[in-house]
C-alpha cells in the first residue's frame, strides 16, 4: 500500500520550512524522510535506473534547502520540489547514456513472451515507460507510483484535472501498445 | 486500493484496463537506505542561514586564524596535547611517543567557510583543552565513524545529540550486544516504519536487553526514542563504522564529557566534521597513532 504524498499537513510542512530557514537545518529532516519514497519513485520512473533516481532524488532535496527562501508556503511542497526533480531529471535524460536493447525474446515476432517472468515483465514495463514522452511517463508516475489524485496531480503539474485525465488515457493507451507490440500482456 | 481508484470518473477504455493493472502489480521501490543521510550530510555542509555573511573581520585575517588553527589541530593529532617543548623532554623520563611526519600545507587546505566558523567557536576551543575529548575526536575509531555521511548526518540531529548526551542513553549504547540488535535487519525495518516499539520489542532488542537488564531504562527514556525515531540516527546504527565507534572505551567515554558533548550539539563543529578537509585530515594513515 503506498501512502499518498498529500497524506500530510500542509501546514505543517510549512512550519518546518519556517524552521529551517531560521537556521534549524535538523528540521529538513522529516521532510526528505516524508517525501523521499514518491520523489524516488516517481524518479525512477522517469529515469528507468534505481541509481539515476537516487542521485536525481538526493540533488533535488538539495537544490530545494538551497531554494527554500522561494518556496510559496501557500503552495504545497511536494509540487514545489516536485518540479525541482523534474528538472533535475530532464538534465540527467539530456546526458544519458542510451538504454540496453531488449533482450531477443521480447523483440523476437512470435517468441515465447507468454511465458515472461516476473523480472522480465518488470523490465519490459520500465523500457516500455521509457518510450513514451516524458509528459506520458510523469502522468502515469504521478498517478501509479506516487499515488496522487487527478486534482492532486492537476496542482502538481499546473494544468487542469481534465487534461490530466486524457493525458493519463493518451499515455495508457500508448504504453498499451508498446507492451502489445512486445508480447507482454 | 484499486477499487477505489477507479471509481472517480477515470477515463480508461475496458482494453487497456490491463496496462493499470500490470502498472499498479509493480508496487513501489524502497529508495536507497542512506537517502536521508547523503541529504542530511550534504546540507550539514551547508553556512548556517541564520549567521550568514556579516564578518566583522577582514577575510584574510579569517584565513590566517583558520590555517593556524588547522595547523594546531592536526599538531594536537599528531603530537598528543599539550606539545612538548625542546628542554622539557628530559623531565619526563624516557617516555618515547611515535612522531608521524609534519602535515604541510598541501596536505590540509582551509577552505571551508564552515571550517571558519569551527575554529572561531567555543566548542573549538574547549575541545582543544580537554584530553577526554581529545582523545576521542583523534581516535581512529573516531575518524573512521565520521568519515561515514550517515554518522555526520546522525550527529547533526539534536535528537541524537540530546540522546547521546543523557547518561542512560550512554549506558545503553555501550552495550554491543544492543546495537547490534538495533542494527538488525527486523528492527531496522521497524524503526524505518516508525514503529518504535515494536523494534524495541523486538527478539534481537528484548535478548540484549536481558543480558544487560540496566539498558530497559535507557530504551524506555525519552531522549532514547527520539533519536531512534530519527532516521539519520537508523542509519547510523546500521553503520559498520559507527558501531565501531560505540565500541571503542575512547569514544563512550567522550561522551561523559561537557567538552565533547558540548561540540557535538555546535553546529559548527558537525559541519567540520562534513569538511573534506578535516575527515581527510582525521581520517589521513599518516595521523595513526
């Protein structure tokens, strides 16, 4: 069961912003401990390697102590670094080095894809999610991984519920295809 | 879970109802264990905000007070404390101490704002006069516990300063057997749930704790469970170099000193701790006693 990221006061979280801006970094603490499983998955989602997320994960929180002065304490935090990882992702995709290809199987017309495995399952899955957009990928990170709301994800990502829903149904269909094409079903 | 996730309007065709599924069987990954530490370590390396900027003195002076300070410091590791002086060695007999080479300047530069703010401090200053803590800071056990992010980010914690400060929280610590058994993977993953008692309730934790029955006050102590509840401190436990540290009579016994204890609740201080140059100087074969 993931715990929703939203579980927690707002307010709360604001105060601890207040503190560390009052020169108590120890108050930064339960707000990396808070929302450091949603940040790195949906990291991981959108980087496709546990490594990579780690380093992104570790770099927003820092970027974010760094920034906290512009933090909106009438915004939530989790949108605000949120969008910090983002970027920070979008920097490490810009650099990346290209993905292992498929295994033969998975790629083979007519091959013994019935029968994957859980682990091959898994990495057809993170390959296929790394073939979509990154607009696609961070829709269904949010909504599966983090498990945010449509509200929740419409704040975070600044565009309305609705073209949030369609965007997740665009970016379902897609990957439904992509793994389709794989035989992984 | 699922049920109630579909039932607020969301659009999904019947035909791709499979890919949320396949989506949602993946469960979430448990991010790297010592996540909180690196962040906790590197914003420890941090100026403090509150005392940012402002020097009254002029910036070449800070550097001379910080280079010699830094060359006293590495001294006292090197020498021991007080340095004997040239005539004196006589009047105390044969005694014969190892003398590791001079430190040069290539070896530790001061360029650490917070390396100015430590010299500067009263923690500094006391540290530097009182041979407990002394003696425990230029342990190896010592150096080797923090150069480790997670114990540094650990110290960083009030919790876990306050902690180490209360004398049953000490008494408990000294006992292997215990920190071990926080150690383990069971309680570990308690305390990372923030399932406190439920780890101290645990096997490992109750075996300990029966074979030193005086730790069961230091565990139902407040001070204790704060640091537990901290995940900086979880981490640190699961250190190998930390427990090390726990381990060595130097190190239990600096924290029944004022000086020592003193230097750990100054920011200052752990922020020297974070300093590469300090661990490397600590941490340095060269400084071996």
């Amino acid at each position: 069961m993931r715990a929703s990221v939203y579980l927690y006061e707002d307010e709360d979280d604001a105060a601890l912003v207040a503190r560390c801006l009052a020169g108590d970094p120890a108050a930064f603490e339960p707000l990396v401990v808070r929302y450091q499983r949603p940040l790195f998955n949906v990291a991981l989602r959108m980087l496709g390697r546990y490594e990579d997320a780690g380093d992104a994960t570790q770099t927003a929180f820092v970027k974010a102590y760094a920034r906290l002065s512009s933090f909106d304490p009438t915004q939530r935090f989790f949108s605000w670094i949120y969008r910090i990882l983002k970027n920070e992702c979008l920097n490490m995709l810009r650099s990346a080095r290209p993905m292992e290809p498929l295994p033969a199987h998975l790629v083979a017309a007519g091959g013994p894809t019935d029968r994957l495995d859980d682990a091959e399952r898994r990495d057809a899955l993170r390959r296929g999610l790394m073939a979509l957009s990154v607009e696609y990928r961070e829709v269904i990170a949010l909504r599966h991984f983090a498990d945010l709301s449509y509200d929740e994800i419409a704040a975070t990502l600044g565009i309305p519920a609705k073209t949030v829903k369609s965007r997740l149904f665009s970016a379902r269909q897609r990957l439904g295809e992509i793994l389709s094409d794989w035989k992984v079903r | 879970m699922m049920s109630d996730r579909w039932t607020d309007g969301d659009l999904e065709s019947a035909e791709h109802r499979w890919v949320s599924r396949l989506l949602d069987a993946q469960g979430d990954v448990e991010p790297p264990r010592d996540l909180t530490a690196r962040v906790m370590a590197e914003i420890g390396r941090w100026p403090s905000r509150r005392t940012g900027g402002g020097h009254t003195m002029g910036r070449k002076i800070l550097w001379g007070v910080a280079a010699v300070a830094a060359v006293l410091l590495i001294s006292f590791a090197v020498t021991g404390y007080p340095p004997v002086g040239k005539g004196i060695e006589g009047t105390i007999g044969a005694a014969k101490r190892y003398q590791a080479p001079q430190i040069g300047n290539d070896d530790v530069k001061v360029q650490d704002p917070e390396l100015q703010a430590f010299f500067q401090s009263d923690a500094f200053h006391k540290l530097t006069t009182d041979k407990t803590a002394r003696e425990a800071v230029t342990s190896k056990e010592f150096r080797q516990a923090v150069a480790d992010p997670a114990v540094r980010a650990a110290l960083a914690v009030p919790a876990v300063q306050a902690a180490l400060a209360s004398q049953a929280v000490q008494q408990a610590l000294s006992s292997s057997a215990l920190v071990r058994a926080l150690a383990s993977q069971a309680v570990q993953e308690a305390l990372v749930s923030q399932d406190i008692q439920a780890a101290l309730a645990s096997q490992a934790v109750q075996a300990a704790v029966a074979a030193q029955p005086g730790v069961q006050a230091a565990l139902a102590s407040q001070a204790f469970q704060s640091a537990l509840a901290s995940q900086a401190f979880q981490s640190a436990l699961a250190s190998q170099a930390f427990q090390s540290a726990l381990a060595t009579p130097a190190f239990m016994q600096a924290l029944g000193s004022a000086a020592f204890v003193q230097a750990l609740s100054s920011s200052a201080f752990v922020q020297a701790l974070s300093s590469s140059a300090i661990t490397q100087a600590l941490a340095a074969q060269s400084l071996a006693q």
